[in-house]
C-alpha cells in the first residue's frame, strides 16, 4: 500500500473512496466537507485492481505500461487531495492507493483506522457503473460496520431535512442516532419517516377481515418507533424534528421524501425475521435510486449473517 502516514494519525477520521469517476470526485468533495465540518482528517483511497493480477512491487522497467498507470493514477489522486485543502485549508487530508478489488481494500483499510463514516460515489467509470455499485457499494453496506455514505445527486440548500426511516429495529436506533448528530454538525432539521408495511397497497385495499389484527399490532410498533426516536431526539435539543407515519412501502416511502434532503439515513436490515430481504427491497434500493445522499448503517453487534426465524 503506498501511503506516508500511520494509522493512528488518521483514527476515527473520513475514509473517501475515489476512481477517477465524476461520481468519485463528487464522494470526495463531500467527504473533504464532512470531515471538515467534524474537524477530523481526511483519507482518500484508491483502489488498484489489475487484470491480470499484479502488485506494484512487482513493476519493473520492463513493464512500462503498468508503471505509467501506477505513476497516473497516483497524479490524479494528489490533484484530488489537493483540491481538497483548497477548499478546505485547515482540513488534513491523506492518500493510500493499494493494490486489490475495491470490496478487499476498502473493508482492510476500515478495520485498520476504525473511520468515522465510509464515503463513495454513486457510480464508477462507464457502462459497468450499475454493476459496480452492485457488488463494491452494496457489499460495503452490507458488511462495513462503519456507516457508509453514497454521495447521490446535486448539493442540496444548507437548509434542506435529514431524512431517516425508522422502524423500531436496533439499526434505526443507530440510524437515529447518525442522523440527529449529523443534522445538530450542520444545522439542519430531521424529518422522521415511519412506513410500518412494505405490503403492496392494493394487498392492504383488499386483505380480508381477518387481518384486521395486523393494524393493532402495527400501531403498537409506531407508537415504540415514535417513541424510540423521541427519545433520541431529546439529546439534541438543538435539532428541529418531524415526524410523520404513512401507510406506504418503505422504499417508496422514504425515496419520495428525500427529494431535495441533504442526506437520507436508513438502517441495513429491518424489522422482523426476513431482514435479508429487506435489505435488498429497501437499503438497497435506495442505494440506487435516491435522489440525495444516501447514508446505510448497521446495528452495533449485527451479524454478517442475519439469524432466521425459529
């Protein structure tokens, strides 16, 4: 790995991944902000990932080619960090640029310096992009215990909400939590979603009467939610709060809300025994298709496996 400093120097700082992407940079220009606004340092990572495999230790001059790719990529990821502390001149701000699939390096340089957030962008270079956000985003937010930020769309007005779904579930107790911290840094409001069904309404228009109970059962879990977030909330007296219960998938919920939100929090895995699912239906749908940054957090002492229902 080529970097210059030690990883107690960047503990506990913003861990930016970067590509030479336009979505990269944009990750990058957020997480420089971020870490600014939190007074925490800065490292920007660059994945090399050769096909077919090799190390940069193993470059000679004889192979050319991969020497001027190492030498260009490490140009464009100090222009980046540069442009940075332009726009940031008190911020520190460091590089690594290892060698290895982004999902490998990413998650190793996480575990190593404990970061305070993980950011990316939305998109990698070309026509993979989709397939990329695919397996390197998705797996990050399924396995890094950090939160991990998806930087999507244009910046939003420095008064616009934090959007966080909340579901009474151990990750959006944490997701709360992100969210009150983050929206108190920056100053601005959160608005509280809770959408206690991903049924399909027109399953809701015609379910018979003997499902009749599911609707107390439900209010019992908006009133614990509301709860949960309240409680919360009152240890950031200082932070604006909404919250509102809808009857609507959580997905199209929470995508429907975050439209001009600077930032929309969700938890990786819901409520109840089907919490794989959920993550592919709502964690990582909005990870696709959010029209603001998206923040995705696990809960505390969340498995990678989650445990079936007995």
């Amino acid at each position: 790995m080529t970097r210059s400093w030690s990883a107690g120097e960047v503990a506990g700082g913003v861990l930016a991944c970067f590509d030479g992407s336009e979505g990269g940079r944009r990750a990058v220009w957020w997480a420089a902000g971020e870490a600014a606004a939190s007074r925490m340092p800065l490292v920007i990572v660059w994945s090399l990932e050769w096909e077919p495999p090799r190390t940069q230790g193993e470059v000679s001059a004889e192979n050319l080619d991969a020497r001027a790719v190492i030498e260009s990529t490490q140009r464009e990821l100090e222009l980046a960090a540069d442009d940075c502390r332009s726009l940031y001149p008190d911020l520190t701000v460091h590089t690594a640029m290892p060698d290895g699939a982004p999902e490998v390096t990413v998650t190793q340089l996480a575990e190593e310096i404990a970061p305070a957030m993980v950011v990316a962008g939305a998109s990698g270079r070309g026509a993979l992009s989709r397939m990329l956000l695919g397996s390197t985003v998705a797996y990050l937010a399924r396995f890094l215990p950090q939160p991990l930020v998806v930087v999507r769309g244009e910046p939003a007005p420095p008064d616009a909400p934090v959007v966080v779904g909340v579901d009474g579930s151990g990750t959006s107790v944490r997701a709360v939590e992100f969210a009150l911290t983050f929206a108190e840094r920056h100053g601005a409001p959160v608005r509280a979603v809770h959408s206690w069904t991903d049924w399909p309404l027109d399953i809701y228009a015609t379910a018979p009467p003997a499902q009749a109970g599911l609707y107390h059962v439900d209010d019992t879990v908006q009133e614990a939610a509301r709860e949960q977030f309240e409680q919360a909330a009152r240890g950031h007296p200082a932070v604006a709060v909404g919250w509102e219960a809808v009857t609507d998938r959580p997905t199209h919920a929470l995508l429907d809300r975050s439209e001009g939100a600077r930032l929309l929090v969700v938890g990786s895995h819901g409520r109840g025994p089907v919490t794989r699912a959920l993550l592919g239906s709502v964690s990582h749908a909005v990870l696709y298709h959010a029209p603001c940054p998206v923040a995705v957090l696990r809960g505390e002492a969340e498995s990678e496996e989650p445990t079936e229902a007995r």
